[in-house]
C-alpha cells in the first residue's frame, strides 16, 4: 500500500509512450536536456501537489479524517539533442503526436508503457488515473528551466502529467491521518 514508487512509474511510462513514437535508433532517457545523445531527453523539474488536494478533507463514514488519494502534478521537459536541429524538431513532432493520440490513461493502459510492470504491481493501486497536458510557461520560468538544468535554451516541449493514486484496500478502512490541533 505504497506511494513511493507513483514518480518513477509515471516517469517510466511517459518514456515509454515517446520511445513507442521515436524512429528506428532514436532512444528516450531520463536525463537532464543535452545528456541525451541521438535521441530525447525527458527531464522532470518540478513535482508539486495541487493546491486543492492539501486543503480539502477527507472524512470516513464516522467523521474522521482519512487519508486520502496521492495526487501529484509532474512537470517534464522533453527535448531534443543539441546537436542537430532538424533532428531535435522532427523528434519533438513524433513526441507531439505521441501526446496527442490519448491523454488520460489508467493503471490498465500505463501497464504497456512500462519497461518494468512490476513498478506498477508496488504501487497496489485500488485506482490510478493519470492525465497528460501541454504545459504552457511564461518564457521567464521556461528559461529558469533550461538555466537549471544546465543546457543552453532551445525547442523543447514543457508537459505537464497529473497522476491520481489510491491504495487497495487492505482489509479495513484506511488508516486515519493525525492533524495538528492547530489545522482542525
């Protein structure tokens, strides 16, 4: 009954949707912009709860507070090699298509995407319900991003995936989170 594994198997299966998309010797690593020769980079540079998940309850039957599903918005980078721009457009465009053919998927259609399913078969999930969208940047935050990552800006595709996690059930209601006095 484990979140811990929800980053890496998001991160896992939006690799292997754009590797599916990529031609003949174009590869997708998980690495910072530039690290990845020949191929895309996918880069993730900010994990972040949506603010109406930290603030909104969630009560069981008898009135207490539950906790409640993991939700978590992962912004990536994609982007193509420095080298030859051609190359970095016409890989972006196959990305591109990728991200437009479907954009919600479930633990069921992630499962395919995954280069180790059993990632997923940690996660214990009673639902997963995840939900790709462009993620459109203010130029000044899409340069802070590149200066970070330590690669000289140039076309790249800013996605954002938002993931949805529930535990199974595991014999009983699930367990009761302690808040502060203070938060009640």
């Amino acid at each position: 009954m484990s979140s811990d594994g929800l980053i890496a198997v998001m991160s896992d299966a939006l690799r292997g949707l754009l590797q599916g998309a990529m031609p003949d010797g174009a590869e997708v690593a998980l690495a910072a912009p530039g690290d990845a020769a020949g191929g895309l980079s996918l880069h993730l540079f900010r994990v972040a709860q949506p603010p109406m998940t930290r603030s909104a309850p969630v009560l069981g039957s008898d009135g207490k507070r539950l906790r409640q599903a993991v939700n978590v918005n992962l912004d990536y980078l994609v982007a193509g090699p420095a080298g030859d721009a051609l190359q970095a457009h016409a890989l972006l465009g196959a990305a591109m298509r990728a991200f437009g053919q479907v954009f919600v998927y479930d633990d069921h259609s992630i499962k395919s995407l995954l280069s180790d399913p059993a990632r997923l078969a940690a996660l214990k999930a009673k639902s997963l319900l995840v939900q790709l969208k462009p993620l459109d940047l203010p130029l000044e935050e899409q340069c802070s991003v590149w200066q970070a990552s330590g690669s000289k800006q140039r076309a790249g595709l800013f996605l954002r995936v938002e993931a949805a996690w529930e535990a199974a059930e595991a014999g009983g209601p699930a367990p009761a989170v302690r808040i502060p006095p203070e938060l009640q």
